[in-house]
C-alpha cells in the first residue's frame, strides 16, 4: 500500500523532487548534483523512466556540499567529510540510545 501525500511531504526520505527542481532550489547546477551521485555523497532515488528524484535530506547534503564548495573545499573532500560527520552523528545518537536502554532495565 502506498503513502497518502500527508505521510510523503512529511517524509524527509521521500524522492520527491527532479534534478531539475532541486538544482533550481539549490541554485547550483544538474552537472554539480550528478557529481554528488558520483562522489556517493547522495544516491538519488530513480523513477521508472529512470530519471533522479531528491529527498529534502538529499537536498540538505547537498545544500552543505555547496557551501563547503563555495568556500574552496575540494568537492571529494567536502563529500568526505559531510559523510564522516553523518556516520558520527548517527553513532552518537545510536550510543544515546543504547545508554538510555541501559538504565531503564
């Protein structure tokens, strides 16, 4: 069963957006995003026709991206370390909830 739109634009996962849209949203180019993909910063999702669609946390890395770009960091290296800080901020939050666990039993 699908999603009801409510459930989908509350979604931040949710493709919602064409490289176009997200590109014009960004105010950065289709060429940068494609290199995002390619960079493995993001993985859009495909539609059937296979083209790319964005999720707003797509959008939000991608956004980050940029402005680390704009600031001269080398596109990989700001790739790198919005995926390094990604993985630690999801381990922090892992661990929290470990010990939150922990002292409720």
């Amino acid at each position: 069963m699908g999603q009801s739109p409510d459930d989908m634009f509350g979604d931040e996962d949710y493709p919602a957006y064409t490289i176009g849209q997200a590109a014009e949203m960004l105010g950065t180019s289709q060429d940068f995003l494609r290199r995002l993909d390619e960079a493995k910063l993001i993985d859009p999702h495909r539609s059937a026709g296979g083209h790319r669609r964005y999720s707003r946390y797509q959008l939000r890395l991608a956004a980050r991206a940029r402005e680390m770009v704009d600031q001269g960091t080398a596109l990989e290296a700001a790739c790198r370390i919005i995926i390094l800080e990604d993985q630690l901020e999801e381990a922090l939050r892992q661990n929290q909830k470990h010990h939150g666990a922990q002292r409720h039993d």
